[in-house]
C-alpha cells in the first residue's frame, strides 16, 4: 500500500515571519493518515523547520545546486539543505525548467540529491502546445526515462505529474486523464520498484478536488502551490486526502 502525499510548494512567496506564522497554523493539523511535506523558499527553511520540528510534517526545499561546496556564487548545496533538516527537494519544477534547467540539469540535482540524502520529488509536466499536439506520453515518458537513468532505485523518490497549463491557472486534469497520465508513468518504472513509488499529481489542486485525483488507483498524493499558502485550505486538502 503506497500512504498517500500531500506537499505543499510555496514558491517564491511569504516573508520570513508570515511562513513561519503560516508553519504554527499547520502545527495542530491531523497528519496521521498522510504524509505531509511543506517546502518553503531556501530563506524560510531554519525558521520553518524549527516551528515543524515537532510534528510530523517534513520539510523540502525547492531546489537545490548541481554542485557540492565550493566557489558557487548564490547556489545552495544539498548538504546544506540536508543540515537545515530538509528530507526532501523538488527537482525539475516546470518553473526551474522554464529558467534553463533542462534535463541533463534535472538528472544532475536528481544524484545531487541522492548523495546528500535527500529525496527526491521528480517533477515532469508538458505544456499547452505538446497537450494538443497528441504527443503528450512520448514527451512525458521522456522527460520520465531521463529522470530515470539518474535514479538509485534502491533509494526512495517520487514523480509529480503537473501538466502546465494546469499550474496556477484553475484547469485542472480531469482525475481520470490524471489516472491515466501517472498509470503510463508508473508503466516506465523499473519493474521491482514500480509499485512501491509514489506519484503526484499537481496543478489546481484544493479542497474541492483533491478527493477526486486520490481515488484513483494510481495517484498517490499531491502537490500543491497556491492552496498551500493558506493554512485552512492547505488543512482541508490533508483532512480531504486523509478520507480517500
Ligand atoms: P498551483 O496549485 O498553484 O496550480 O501550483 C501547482 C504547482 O506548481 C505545485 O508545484
């Protein structure tokens, strides 16, 4: 049985003080049936991780360098992030690859990740054109087996499928073209680890539609942006996920 996942990416957005006021109201919510992981801009990570210290909700970063220590004006290495109490980081968000980081950048952070102990959350998504261009699984699957042959399937990881245009947009996928996406994915799998990893899907998710992705056999959380801002609607996805 996969447990199912609800992560909430901030992005870019909060002040130091609103997220970790934004952590206190997440202090109390009901994680026992799910796994809940917040992952805050780099600034926020110190702050955060001491208000979530005492719960059960992990904390991940959002990205991290291709690079260990060393002269690296502005990166941030995983083992910093690993330090700070960081279990896991999101690689290959459509908004990284948007500013550059292709999919030889994606592998590179996906190893980066392994060493330092950190999990990663493999993001893969097409956007508007590749949807209507009927050529959306062969772009997919690509973006999967490049993933892939960074992987150490000996290690825990997860995809999140978030088709772009569904990012911050309102559209969703339909829970059952999400099913049917993240099915083909969990398909590209190597066989002995296919039915024990965990994939999101992301996009427009809330309250009202979480339970609707989670029903289907093949997804296994979400990952969420604009409803993880606020601390009820972040709480109404896990109460929702918690009751799938
Ligand atoms: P929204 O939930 O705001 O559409 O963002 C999704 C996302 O990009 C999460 O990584």
């Amino acid at each position: 049985m996969r447990r199912k996942v609800v992560a909430g990416n901030w992005k870019m957005n909060t002040t130091v003080s609103e997220g970790e006021k934004l952590a206190e109201r997440l202090v109390d919510a009901d994680v026992s049936a799910v796994d809940v992981i917040v992952a805050p801009p780099f600034t926020h990570l110190d702050r955060v991780g001491s208000v979530l210290e005492k719960t059960d909700i992990a904390l991940a970063a959002q990205t991290l360098s291709v690079d260990t220590f060393g002269a690296h004006t502005g990166e941030v290495a995983g083992e910093m992030l690993a330090d700070l109490g960081c279990s896991y980081v999101i690689v290959g968000h459509s908004e990284s690859r948007g500013r550059g980081e292709n999919d030889e950048i994606v592998a590179q952070k996906i190893e980066r990740a392994f060493e330092t102990g950190l999990t990663p959350i493999i993001c893969i998504g097409e956007d508007e054109e590749v949807y209507n261009s009927g050529e959306r699984l062969d772009f997919l699957k690509g973006q999967v087996r490049s993933a892939l042959g960074a992987v150490d399937s000996s290690k825990a990881f997860m995809f999140a499928y978030e088709p772009i245009w569904a990012i911050g947009t309102g559209k969703t996928a339909s829970a059952d073209d999400a099913q049917s996406v993240i099915g083909e994915i969990r398909g590209e799998l190597p066989k002995e680890v296919a039915d024990d990893i965990r994939i999101l899907y992301g996009g427009s998710v809330k309250a009202e539609n979480v339970e609707g992705f989670l029903s289907k056999d093949d997804v296994d959380g979400v990952l969420v942006g604009g409803a993880s801002l606020k601390a009820d609607s972040f709480k109404a996805i896990i109460d929702g996920a918690s009751h799938v």
